[in-house]
C-alpha cells in the first residue's frame, strides 16, 4: 500500500480534513495534502518527523507507516 493511499484511508475513517489533520499535528495544510496526493513520490515528501506525527494523530503503527514511506522513496530514487 502507497503512503497516499495510507493516509487517505485512515483520515476517512477518522472523519479528518486536511484542515483537521493540520491542526492537530502542526503540519501545513498543503504539506498534507501533497501527501495525499503524491505520497512519497511526488516534490514534497514527508520528513521522518512528519511520519511520526501523522501515524500518531491517525493512530497508525508507526512501524507500518515508516515502512511504506522508506520503501516508496527508495523505490522513487531508482
């Protein structure tokens, strides 16, 4: 499963906005939303710090969504 794909679900089954999920992390309302959209692949990626949070705020394994977001950029750079 992407890292896009990831969040976009669980922020479905949390009822979040982006808008929402910004509030409660600290991370930039269009940081987030590139997330969404491009996961690790696009311009904007994520930092280990932004993962954290995120998997925190929408109560995911950390290790699963560290895992996804390691391999998405290592696969990206090839």
């Amino acid at each position: 499963m992407l890292l896009a794909e990831l969040l976009a679900d669980a922020m479905r089954r949390h009822h979040l906005s982006a808008e929402a999920l910004a509030y409660a992390t600290g991370i930039r309302t269009p940081r987030i939303r590139a997330f969404i959209e491009d996961g690790t692949e696009g311009p904007v990626r994520p930092t280990p710090k932004e993962v954290t949070e995120l998997a925190t705020a929408l109560a995911l394994p950390l290790h699963e969504v560290l895992q996804v977001s390691q391999e998405r950029c290592t696969t990206a750079g090839r």
